[in-house]
C-alpha cells in the first residue's frame, strides 16, 4: 500500500499518470499513435492533441514526460490527458502537442534505456543522449505526418524529461528552434531524501558538457520548493551551461504547491510558468 500510494504522488510531479484509457472521453484522450522510430521495434507510443478549431496557427510542440525512480512504476505510466491544463495551455495557442512515451515506459515497452548507472558514479552524459535519441525520434516522425504544422517543433520537458531535451539541445538539430527545460534532471531524490542527488557535481559538469555544443535558445524553469533539483543546484546548472557558451534564461520561481517539482503539470501551475514560455516562444 505504501508503494503505491508513494507511486499515486510521484506521477504527478513527473509528468506522467496512471490513469487507464478506457476512463478517458475521446476529447481527454485524443489521438494515440505508435510513431516510428528505427531504434524503438513497433514505435513510441504517443498522445496527439490537436488545438481547438479557429485556433490562431501554431507550431509542433513535443511534451516530455519524466522518470520515476521505481521502475516497477514505469509499465504503468500514461501520457498526459489532452485536458490536463499544462497540454491546454500549448492547444489554446494553436500547436498541436504530441506527448511520447520512451522506451521502457508505459505502451513503448521494451528495454529501459535512460539508466545513468551507480550513484556514487552516474554518467548523466549517457543517460541525457539515451533520453534524447527517443524525443528526436518522436519529433522526426511527427513532423513526417500529414497535418503537422510546418517548421521546426517547440520540446518542452519536465525532469528526465527536460534533462533530455537539454541534451538533444547539444545535438542542435535543425527539427528543433526551442528547448523548455522544466525542472529538469536525474539523480534527485535519492533514497526518497528531499534535496538528495547523486553527486551533484556531476549534473553541473554534464550541463556544462551538453552547453560546449547546444546553440539554440533555452528556457529553464525551478521552482524554489523543488525537492528533486533545489535553487542552488539550478543556479549552478545553468551557470554551467552558460559559461559553455550556449544560451540560457533561467526563471527561479516562488515555492509551489507541497513540492515544485510538479509546477509544470501541477493545477494553477501554467499562471506561474506559462508567462515566461509566452514571452520566450514569440
């Protein structure tokens, strides 16, 4: 009981939840497709939300979900709801949001590729590129299909999520203009510990890392109760990655809810974030 109520608390603040299909109206869950990925046998499973009708023309925005540290939660995890306010918030201007599920979680299946190894020695360098190589995947075959808006897509990404998306910055692929890194990480919240990361040190030397060649704007978003990755630690990451020479913006906002890990999906969390991402995004 305990697990699982840990697990009911942990979806939420990574961007993911465990709500079955079959509860879902059609509205709520969209379009759900298998997207092709050379690397990925039978394609990542993914949501597709369209925007309203008379929407203004928007872009491609690709929503990326989060790791849990138990990994018998993973088979378990669902994208997020068309309806869930943070996917409303990209629809109400126009992009149609496409929400992967990576390998080893949920519908995907398959080996869990993201793994970044022992605490006392992780390698987040990997675990980012591993991260990266599905959401590229997902973006490419997004924008192959009838209907997707024209240009380079928008990649939001929320923890591993986002840590992913920093590291596919470092790729600079044309496919992509924007990165929105919300909360993103690993390491955090070792032992189930607030503020616990395994050697933290190397997070800001792989940021650091991933900034020698990422050359496109990027939008980093902490929230100062985040238990998984605190103030300090965003501070050093982005100073990281700025010294590199890539170009950051950070945004540090006021503590959130029990944990601001969960800003991004979390309920009145977009009046919070979503000015900073309107103003970036024009």
């Amino acid at each position: 009981m305990r697990r699982l109520a840990a697990a009911a608390l942990l979806l939420p603040l990574l961007g993911a939840c465990a709500i079955a299909e079959s509860d879902l109206s059609a509205e709520q869950a969209g379009e759900t497709v298998m997207l092709p990925a050379e690397h990925v046998p039978g394609g990542l499973y993914t949501r597709l939300c369209a925007p309203p009708r008379g929407a203004p023309p928007g872009r491609l925005v690709v929503i990326n979900h989060g790791s849990p540290g138990d990994p018998a939660i993973r088979p378990a995890m669902r994208p997020a709801s068309c309806q869930s306010e943070a996917v409303r918030w990209f629809t109400a201007r126009g992009h149609l949001v496409a929400l992967p599920m990576r390998r080893g979680y949920g519908r995907t299946g398959g080996v869990w590729a993201e793994g970044y190894g022992r605490c006392d020695a992780p390698d987040y360098v990997r675990a980012g590129r591993e991260t990266a190589r599905d959401i590229l995947a997902a973006t490419r075959a997004m924008r192959a299909r009838p209907g997707t808006p024209p240009g380079p897509a928008i990649i939001v990404g929320q923890s591993a999520g986002g840590w992913g998306a920093l590291a596919l910055a470092a790729q600079d692929p044309p496919e992509v203009s924007r990165i929105v890194n919300m909360a993103g990480g690993r390491g955090g919240r070792q032992n189930d510990q607030p503020n616990n990361v395994c050697r933290p040190e190397r997070l800001v030397s792989a940021a650091g890392a991933f900034g020698q060649m990422a050359r496109m704007p990027t939008l980093w978003i902490y929230a100062a109760n985040d238990s998984f990755f605190g103030p300090g630690l965003a501070r050093d990451m982005a100073q990281a990655w700025r010294l590199s020479g890539a170009p950051v913006t950070l945004r540090q906002k006021p503590a959130f809810g029990r944990d601001g890990h969960g800003l991004f999906f979390g309920q009145g969390g977009s009046a919070i974030w979503g000015p900073e991402a309107e103003a970036f995004l024009r």
